[in-house]
C-alpha cells in the first residue's frame, strides 16, 4: 500500500486524482488511483480493477459508487490547501491563525519588515518579505490555493490581484470599501485584466455577519473560505504528514492503520473521506471527530497492529443508542470506517 503514496506525490500539481478501494469481500482493500481519468497505479497485477479499467476511470464522485454490481468506494482527493495572505496587518493575523488551525499551508506576502515578522510570531509556515510583485512571483497557485488580499493601499492591491488574476486558484478575496474595490478593478480592466475572472472576486471580502473588529474580520474571511471549500465535493485526501510517516520506512518502521470514514448517516462528527493515520505507539495523524467513536476505533486500529492483521476490514460505528446517550454526547448518526493495515515491522 505504501506504492499508493508515492503515486499520489507523483501525480502533477492540479490534477484531478481519485482513490478507488473495492468494498467486497473477496476484493476488500484492493486499490487503484486514477489521475486525471486515467488509472495511473492499481494495488497488484491481478485484481478486482483487471477488466474494469475503463469503468473504475469514469468515476468521479466522492462517496460509495457501484462497478459491475460491485461496491467501491471513491476518495477524490484534495491537494493540500495553500492560504496566501497577501498583508501582514491586523486583520491578517486572525486569518493565519485560523488558517493554521484548519490545516491550511499558510504564506504570507509582506514588504514590511516588522509587520513580516508579526506574521512569523502568528505561525505563518512561510513569510515572504520582498515587494509583493516580486513576491507572488514565487506562488504557482493551483485549484486548492486560496488568495487573501489584505495590503494597506489600494495601489498595493492593484498590484496583488492582477499577478493572482493570471494565477489558478480556488477563491479570491480582496477587502477594502466599495469605492476602493472598484477603483482597482477598473484600473485593472484598463490594464487589459479578465472581467470575468474580476467579477468572481469575493469583495467585501468574508461572510456579512457585521464584523467590525480585526478578529471579527479575520473570521468572516475564512468562514466565506470554507464555505467555498466546501462546495468542491471532495474528500480530505491524505496530508502531508501522513504521506511522510507512512513513506519513511526506516524512521517508522511498524505497522500501521489509515481510518477512513466510507459512509455517514444523521450528525456523526465529521464527513466521509475524513482520516486517521494510527502509529504502533498509539500516535494518531488527523481524527475521525474524537471522542467515543474515535476511541473505539484505536482500540480496534491497536488491536489490529498487536494481532498481525493484513488486508483491511469495515468497522460499524453507531452512535444513536441508548450507550450514546449515557456518555452525553452531543452528536449521533452511524458510521461506517475503512480501516486499512500498513505493512511494517510489528
């Protein structure tokens, strides 16, 4: 299975990949990963994907699909998310703290020394203090690379947004009052800029839930973030970190188990797709939600690594029961959990 990951690193920059594992039975586990509609690895050469090559590539949907009567289940992955903050003001750093939080890549773009070193202390993964042309110079964009512009003049933002403009991306989000914005915009037209990839601009930047102070900002931009984010459809894909510990054979030499949420039903704590790398020493990457189903599901990943399990199996999580409620929890709903064994030195 490690043969996966480093295809999923191989895979170009904005393609569109799919995780496809087999759900039956006799089948249960077996894996092929399709890049741009194109099959591009499978789990081994003889498998349940032989013969259905051309059926397995025309998925595309996120969620339990059905191959020659059999069931799949499809992981259309997400890159990791890239939040460039273009500004290292006030309201930039609630937008780095937030960002951090959920996971995000986080740059930001500064010419100012004092303020680059601010974004340094609010734990920016990386802060690049040049001109903001010369800056966004070193982004590439991709479809999973979100654009905060929050400079301190108008100028700066002329010159932000028609560098990102030429840039693929997932959202645009630029602040500043409706005359500001539109000064800017038209300034760019003139310059020859896309109208149309202007007016998909998301200005006023963030949700209008009445923000007024610097945080309040910093939380409407990035809840409008993942409320486009999550339009996308797609799954969670697999983290950098989890890529790196499974693919390091010899500084993680045991066994493992990825947990992947398959099926959701009623208000289970997170969303199909979601994952959980658990270590032989009980270390988890990401989560499945916490709490009781998560724990349960540890146990089981532990219990597998201590028995020299191989293969996979489909573990059954309902919270709804009478069990539920005495631990007060605040969520319900069934679940079902791929859990599948990592080779390694157990």
């Amino acid at each position: 299975m490690i043969e996966l990951f480093e295809a999923v690193e191989r895979c170009e920059l904005g393609s569109v990949n799919i995780a496809v594992t087999a759900l039956e039975p006799e089948y249960l586990g077996e894996k092929a990963l399709i890049s741009n509609g194109q099959i591009v690895w499978k789990s081994s050469a003889k498998s349940f994907f032989d013969g259905r090559e051309e059926a397995v590539s025309q998925l595309q949907e996120s969620g339990i699909e059905t191959v020659d009567g059999c069931k799949v289940f499809c992981d259309t992955l997400g890159q990791e998310k890239h939040l460039v903050v273009c500004g290292g003001g006030h309201v930039s750093i609630p937008v780095i703290k937030i960002g951090i939080m959920m996971g995000m890549k986080v740059t930001v773009l500064e010419d100012r020394p004092k303020f680059a070193d601010n974004a340094r202390r609010a734990g920016a993964d990386q802060v690049i203090c040049e001109p903001f042309a010369e800056a966004l110079d070193q982004i590439l964009g991709s479809s999973d690379t979100y654009f905060v512009i929050v400079t301190r003049g108008h100028r700066y933002d002329q010159v932000c947004l028609e560098k990102i403009t030429q840039k693929e991306h997932a959202y645009i989000g630029m602040i500043g009052s409706r005359r500001r914005v539109a000064l800017v915009k038209r300034l760019l037209v003139e310059n020859g800029c896309d109208q149309e990839v202007l007016d998909e601009v998301y200005t006023p930047i963030g949700l209008d839930i009445g923000a007024e102070t610097p945080v309040e900002i910093g939380v409407a931009i990035m809840a409008e973030i993942i409320e486009v984010k999550n339009k996308k459809k797609r799954t969670f894909g697999y983290s950098k970190d989890m890529i790196r510990v499974i693919c390091d054979e010899e500084k993680y030499p045991d066994a493992k188990v990825m947990a992947t949420i398959i099926t959701r039903k009623g208000s289970a704590p997170q969303g199909i797709g979601v994952k959980m790398l658990v270590l032989a020493d009980g270390t988890c990457i990401g989560t499945i939600g916490g709490g009781c189903m998560e724990s349960n599901i540890l146990q089981k990943a532990l219990q597998m690594i201590r028995n020299g399990e191989s293969g996979a199996r489909i573990c059954h999580v309902d919270l709804t029961g009478a069990d539920a409620e005495d631990e007060g929890m605040v969520c319900g709903g069934i679940a079902d959990v791929l859990m599948e064994m990592i080779s390694g030195k157990v």
